[in-house]
C-alpha cells in the first residue's frame, strides 16, 4: 500500500523562529498543497533506469539488460505496462526499438550487436514508456556505450586534434596514426581523407603517413561557411595492400572546443545587501567541466571575491551584492585561456533561502529578505513547501516580521533523494527555490559474499546475497552480473547504477557527469560537492504556478495496458463506415477477434500479444460492398530523434580505450572470420528508380538524398528506422514533412509512393525491408507536376526490387496480385522475445578442453531475495584469469533500492 507522507507543521516559534499566522487567505497554504498533492497523485511521473550487464561491447557480443519501472516515491509502477527501448548511432540514426512487456514494474530485454546493423562507434539508449511523452521535460532514460570491432580488423586508429582557429577561420589539424590488426604501423603509406557536412563535401586532400604510421591532416574553412568543419565527419582511405583500401570514420564535433561559464545564485537572485552564496559552472562543448579560477570585481574595479572550481569545473564563492552596482568575473582556465563574464543583474528588492545542508539529521533553513522588501512586506505572509518523489514532505509559514528567519526540519521527513524547497509569497507565487539531496543512514543494504575467494578457472562458484533495511529482511527484485574485469575493466565513478538513475539524474534537467562518484564511498567532500551540483541543475517537476492557476498537465497519451492496433474503416468516397464488421488475425498465434466501428468508423483493438515477427491481417470482407471499402491504420506516436543527452561520454579513440576487450574480442569471434570479396565481372542490371514511374515525371533526374536497400535490413518497423536516416526530412504527427518547410510553419505533408502508386504513410510499415532497394528523397519538385497533383510537398519514393521474370498469369491472378484496400497485412511491432543468457557447465571432463573466453560470466536479472532476505546463485567461471566482479542492483516493494559490489580471484 503506498502511503503518501504529507507534513504540515505550523509552528509556533520565537525569536528568530517561525511564528503562527492565523489568519486564512484566499491562496493560503492548505490550498497550494491540496493542489499540489492532488497533480502529483493524478499525474505521477513514471522513471526508467536500465542495469546493463556491462559497460562496452564488441561487435558480435549481446547486450543485456533489466528495466526497472517506477512512480512517485520510487514504488514500481502499477502504470505503463509497456516500455520502449531505442538505439541511436552517432549520427542521431534510429538503429533499432525494442518493445518490451512490463510485469510488476520489470522487464527484460537483450540485442545482439550483429555485423550487419552495428559498426564500430558511439551509440546510446534511450528508454521511455508512452505516458512519458506527457511531460514537456520527459526523464527519458540516456546512457551512452561504445563499441568496438575486432573481427577481419584492418586498420586501428588513435586521433588527437589542435584547433588553431582565428575569427575568419575554423583551422583544425587532426594527427592520426594508423596501425594493422597486430598493432604495426603502416609506415609510408598513401592517405586520401575528405571532410563531409550533411552529405557535402566541404574539404579534401592526400598525404602519406611517416615511418610510425602518423599523418597530420590540416583542414580550414571560412567561419560563416554554410557547413562548418565541427559539424562534419573526417573519412580517411589507407592503402593497407597495393589493392586493397580501408576507410576510418572520425567525428570533428568536438574537435573545436568552446567554453562556458554560468552563475547560479542560491535562491535564484543576487539581493543588494545581502551576502548569497554563487554556484558556478565551467562546461566544454563537449558538455565536461574544466577546472577554473578567477577574481570577481565590481563595477569600479574592487576584487570582491576569490573562486576556484572545486569539482569538475564546479564550485560556490560569496558575495555581497550593493544597490548600484554591477559585477565581473575575471576566469582563468586549466588550458590556459582565460575570459571575463557578467554576472546576473542586482535585485534591489528581494527575499532568498539559503540552505545549510551539511547536518546528518537536519536541513537548515535560512530565509533573507533585504531592507527594501522588508519594508514593503512587512506582516504579509510567506510560506515553505517542500516535495520529493512526487509527495509533499513538509509545509510551513510566517509573517514576514523580521529581516531573518532561523528554523531547521528533519531529514527524516524525506525520502532519499532530492528535495526541492521552495518559498512562496501570500499570493501563491514561487520568489525562491533550492534542492538538496537528503542521504539516510539506514538505506537498503545488500551484502555480496562467497565461501571462499579465489577459484580456478571453469570452477563452479557460488554467491550469496542478504538483504537488510534497518536490520530488517528485505524482499526484493535483483539483477547480476558478473564480468571478467580484467577484461573489463571501468570507473566506477563514472559507472551509470540504480542510484544514480533513480536518485539525481531522472529529478534534475542536464547531463550530470560522472554521476556514481557522488554515491561512491560519499564523505564531507563529495556530498559538498553533490549540494553545489543540485545549485547548477534544474528540477524536473510540474510549475507551481500552473498549479495554483489550475492548469493541469495536457494528457495525450494513456499508460499502455497492452498492443493497441487502432485505424479507420470509409467507404472508397471518403464516406466513414458505422458499425462495420472487421476480423484481425495472426495466423502464428492462431489468434482472430472480431471488432466492429464506432459511429464516425473508427476501429479499435486492445491488449493483444504477438512477437514482432508476427504478421498481422485485419480484413473488412465480411461486410456488405466490402470491395468499396478502404482501411487505414493510424500511426503510433514517436518521440523525435535529438542530440545523444549524454553526448560527453562518446569515446572519439575506442580502439585505445579498448585495447585489452577487443585483443579477447578477437580470439573470441575468430570463427567469424569473413572471406575477402572477389569482384565478378557481369553486364549491370539497370537499377530500379523514381524514373521507371509515369506517375512520377517531372522530378528531378537525380534525387536530392538516398538510402540504399542493404542499410535498413532488419528493420522491424521501416518508419521508426528512417526517422533520422533521411536527410533534410522530419517526422512529426504521423507523416514526414520537408524540414525547411515545416520549420517554417508549412505543414503539408510528403508524398508517399511505393512502386510509383501514391500510397498512405502507413503503407510503409507492411513493405519488406529485403526486397527494398532504395529510397529516394526528393525535398523539391522543381516543376510543381507531382506536389500539385497530390497536393504533397515533397516526396518520397520507395523503390522495390524487380521480380524475375516468369510465366504469364491469368486476369484472376493479376487481380489477386493487386492491392486490396479492404484488407491490410502487415508486421505491426510486437514484443521482443526474452531471451535466456547461456551460462555453460563444466561438469564433464570434456567440456574442460574447450576455450571459454567469455566477458560476461554471468547474468542472471531475476534474483529474488526470499522472506528472510536471503537468495543464492551458482555459475562457472571462464578462462580468463585475474580479478571478477559481482555486481548486485535491485529494489524492494516499497521502493528501496540497493546496490552492492563484490570481487573475487581467478587462478
């Protein structure tokens, strides 16, 4: 049973304390926390965190995973029932979505990388359910992983860049080296490299490598160039052999660094005659803080203050502001440039919180209002509410009669995590805010052990788990994985876990960086530094100013109960069909249901199961005139592919960062080992195009973008696939658009032709991504003759491939050859199998001959503690000797969550 902790604690204090105003206003403080508490319970936000069986991969490897599911107060969610889960390259593609069932708040879900559809390289994973997409801010779950490629490896490749640009020119020189598969540098050889910006050819050269295998490449382009050099990639082309070419891809995106620098005075405002604490923050462009330092001055040159970052570009100094004056910050960076910023304009009225966080047991509140609004609000009415995991923990007001305010509230009040506390004036608006993170003692606690610590390879081992929260047994839900970390070895500081997912980064707008090392051991100096982390970052909750004004968050998307097919059925005229008679049917699940139309035609059918392999036929030929009649599905909504949230963790060198795990890669996957292609000489077969089409005459010769068939092979939902792969294209509201245009506010929608017929974009799905063999992309129509025909901007053009030639067919088999309107059979998306990972025994002697080479040991997502905290597993051990680790993460029925780490010795 949830309880909702609401605190309102009305005290009557004095001196300098809190005192008692009686009196009720028409937005008192009952009336904001009966509103809030209301949206919080209505509309509570779901999170999402993924525990990964490791933090890489390779080509050819599997990815595992566990979903953890949650609500307010971290209790496993009751809501959505179905998660999704994207992979995006590095060039912001949709790789592939999995689409995963929710039980109990878990689910489970594995890929593998297969050489086809993965590539060395930068990829991440976004997660979310659809009643996520509700929020104008949705916590998303992000985590960026790299992977690497050892199988028929040619060239490894280690780059570094020196930006020498000036106000007219972007100049970068990249150094890159080159070595074989066995680490050899390819000494004097030739080098071709371009430099492409969306699909643009922007600069471009020759060179030869030296005798360590290095090659310095010098590119230049004007500032105000339409394409810019730090939005492009580097290609360069080695001859490894007299014949043969190899081709290494190399982002410039942060080749050309810039910094920032941004103030945060605590409480919001920098208040004349009152000394506020300033946050501050140096960031890259790469999103990673830089250490800096630096002198603040006043508008008539007075050093007023002194600061260094204290944590990743990170720190606080003091300040006392005056009436009249303006300040500078004069910052000096660890690379040696400096640069001199503003800081936020005086208030010359204002009241401010200031937060002493340090106290195990107690928060101390501090409320500072300065002599001009002093005297403005004297004997009016302030008020404090603070909430966390979408609950009001505590509530509290006064009558503004003294310049200063003293009180302190228990820590016990909250729940671990963050807290945002904020004051409001008599009339219901925000006037300050803060957030802190409140870190209990007695937190679930999960102890790892063993029988013994050192074991042989391929022996059997055996781990056992106790859960406890306040010396009490916890029953909960656990993932494991053990890994070999010799071979994977990581930062732990650096490492995304439960805590960090569930406690800081799902509350707080931004990229956190290096979020573990605040949950890490934490001591005086790391949680210093978490207090002046949450001064930087925002909080992802509902605007109380909306609260107040009633007006509550716009729902579009339900929680997911099921699979949802849904569309309309019209007559040929446009004409919708009431109470039609539709059947759908999956033929592998030997499934049929029945539904009939609404009023205005439209269908729907809820909580089906199917994988998604699955085909799927709904049919509208058991009605009268059902040859007249037309189906049309409606499209599932989509969020929109941006930027990598968590871009400053992608690796530009992964064949150094990954040395030791592709070296094992590499013998792992040896059998993998693909024969050379040998070129055969044969007439070319006219490739099919827009231009076999009657249809489509008028468009230019040659398209503005394509997509050749091979880059979309195991696609399961070809829409969801091109999102991101077409260049100059959005989509948005279930129909592609021309991006300029739609940017612009014109909204009429791409035309869709599959084989030159002009088709719904909903045809797309039921294409087979095997027979495709382009897609063509054209963003104009220079003669008008295709847009004005089908009232379209833009179009589309999917070409499939020519059938071979055969025997002639009657008019009867032409006729079932061509489309029947009344009747759809698609690949919907259904859920992806749960796969089982494959932990070997070495019970027989013979088993002990083979090489087991394996980077994850063990992985094992359904781990239950029983009644007495307790659970146990076994596994056997790989070749790979040296040190494993053992890592636990789990959370019990009243949202505790726990994470434990456990080594032991291979010999």
């Amino acid at each position: 049973m949830k309880i909702f902790r609401i605190a309102f604690i009305f005290s009557i204090l004095f001196s300098l304390h809190f005192s008692l105003f009686a009196q009720t206003d028409t937005i008192g403080i009952n009336t904001i926390i009966t509103k809030t508490n209301k949206v919080l319970n209505d509309y509570p936000a779901e999170k999402i965190y993924l525990h990964f069986d490791k933090p890489y991969y390779a080509v050819a490897d599997t990815v595992w995973f566990k979903a953890y599911v949650t609500e307010n107060q971290n209790f496993l969610s009751t809501l959505s029932k179905i998660i999704y889960v994207d992979v995006i390259n590095q060039n912001d593609s949709l790789i592939q979505t999995l689409k995963l069932p929710i039980t109990g708040g878990f689910a489970y879900g594995s890929f593998p990388l297969d050489q086809i559809n993965y590539k060395q390289g930068n990829y991440h994973i976004r997660a979310y359910t659809m009643w996520m997409l509700n929020s104008d801010d949705p916590a998303f779950f992000s985590k960026t992983f790299y992977v690497g490629e050892a199988i028929d490896k040619e060239v490894k490749t280690h780059i570094s860049y020196k930006n020498t640009s000036t106000d007219k020119l972007e100049k970068i020189d990249a150094r890159v080296q080159f070595k074989d598969a066995n680490n050899k540098p390819y000494a004097n050889r030739n080098v071709s490299w371009q430099v492409v910006t969306s699909y643009t050819v922007i600069a471009k050269g020759r060179g030869t490598t030296d005798s360590n295998g290095y090659l310095t490449i010098a590119m230049s382009n004007a500032q105000k160039a339409e394409y810019q050099l730090k939005n492009g990639q580097l290609v360069t082309a080695i001859n490894t052999t007299d014949k043969d070419v190899a081709n290494s891809s190399f982002s410039l995106r942060n080749a050309i660094l810039s910094k920032d620098f941004q103030f945060f005075p605590e409480g919001g405002n920098l208040i004349a005659g009152l000394t506020t604490k300033v946050a501050f923050k140096a960031v890259k462009s790469d999103g990673l803080g830089i250490a800096s330092k630096g002198v603040v001055t006043d508008s008539e040159g007075k050093q007023v203050a002194v600061f260094s970052a204290q944590h990743l570009g990170m720190g606080s100094f003091n300040l006392l502001a005056e009436t009249g004056k303006t300040y500078k910050a004069n910052v000096s960076y660890s690379d040696g440039t400096s640069e001199s910023y503003n800081l936020p304009a005086v208030t010359t009225a204002g009241i401010t919180l200031n937060i002493d966080n340090s106290s195990a047991d107690n928060i101390a509140i501090k409320i500072l209002s300065n002599d001009a609004f002093f005297t403005e609000n004297q004997g009016k009415k302030f008020y404090i509410i603070a909430q966390s995991k979408g609950v009001i923990c505590y509530g509290a007001q006064t009558a503004l009669s003294n310049k200063e305010y003293n009180t302190t509230v228990l820590k016990s009040k909250f729940p671990t995590g963050i807290a945002q506390l904020t004051l409001f004036n008599e009339s219901g608006k925000p006037l300050s805010e803060r957030l802190v993170f409140v870190q209990h003692k007695n937190n679930m606690n999960v102890a790892v052990s063993s029988p013994i610590t050192t074991y042989g390879v391929k022996k059997k081992v055996k781990i056992n788990m106790a859960a406890k929260k306040d010396g009490a047994p916890v029953e909960g839900s656990f993932s494991v994985s053990v890994v070999d970390e010799t071979k994977v070895p990581s930062s732990e500081d650096a490492t995304s876990t439960i805590l960090t997912g569930l406690l800081l980064s799902s509350d707080v707008k931004g990229y956190i960086e290096k979020a573990n090392y605040y949950f890490n051991a934490p001591d005086a100096k790391k949680n210093a530094d978490l207090d002046v982390l949450l001064l930087t970052q925002g909080y992802r909750s509902f605007k109380y100013a909306d609260i107040i004004a009633n007006q509550l968050p716009k729902i579009q998307f339900l929680p997911e109960q099921g699979i949802e097919l849904s569309g309309i059925l019209r007559m040929n005229n446009g004409i919708p069909v009431r109470k039609g008679a539709l059947l759908l049917s999956i033929p592998d699940k030997r499934f049929n249901l029945e539904g009939t139309t609404d009023p205005v035609g439209n269908f729907r059918f809820k909580n089906l199961v199917f994988n998604d392999s699955s085909k799927v036929t709904i049919t509208a030929k058991y009605n009268p005139l059902y040859k007249n009649m037309t189906l049309q599905m409606n499209g599932s909504p989509v969020p929109s592919l941006t930027r990598n949230f968590s871009a400053a963790e992608e690796v530009l060198n992964i064949d150094s960062a990954l040395t030791t795990y592709l070296d094992n890669s590499k013998r792992q996957y040896a059998y993998l080992h693909t024969l050379k292609d040998i070129t055969v000489k044969a007439a070319v077969i006219p490739k099919v195009s827009h231009k076999d089409y009657p249809a489509l005459t008028g468009l230019s010769q040659m398209a503005d973008h394509e997509i050749t068939g091979d880059r979309l092979k195991g696609c399961g939902m070809l829409i969801n696939c091109l999102q991101g792969m077409l260049a100059g294209v959005t989509y948005a509201d279930g129909n592609f658009y021309v991006s300029r245009d739609y940017n612009s506010g014109n909204r009429t929608p791409m035309g869709i032709f599959i084989n030159g017929m002009n088709v719904d974009v909903n045809q797309i799905n039921t294409i087979d991504v095997n027979q495709l063999e382009s897609v063509e992309i054209f963003l104009r129509d220079e003669l008008g003759l295709v847009n004005r025909a089908n009232n379209v901007n833009g179009v589309l053009v999917f070409n499939q491939k020519k059938a071979p030639k055969g025997q002639k067919i009657s008019k009867a088999q032409l006729m079932d050859m061509l489309p029947k309107y009344y009747e759809l059979t698609f690949s919907p998306q259904g859920y992806d199998k749960e796969k089982q990972f494959y932990s070997p025994k070495y019970e027989a002697p013979a088993s002990m001959n083979r090489n087991d080479l394996r980077t994850t040991i063990y992985w094992n997502p359904k781990v239950v503690t029983d009644a007495a905290g307790n659970a146990s597993f076994e596994f056997y051990n790989a070749d790979g000797r040296g040190q494993y680790k053992v890592t636990v993460e789990g959370i019990d029925a009243n949202g505790n969550l726990g994470r434990s780490i456990f080594r032991y010795t291979v010999k």
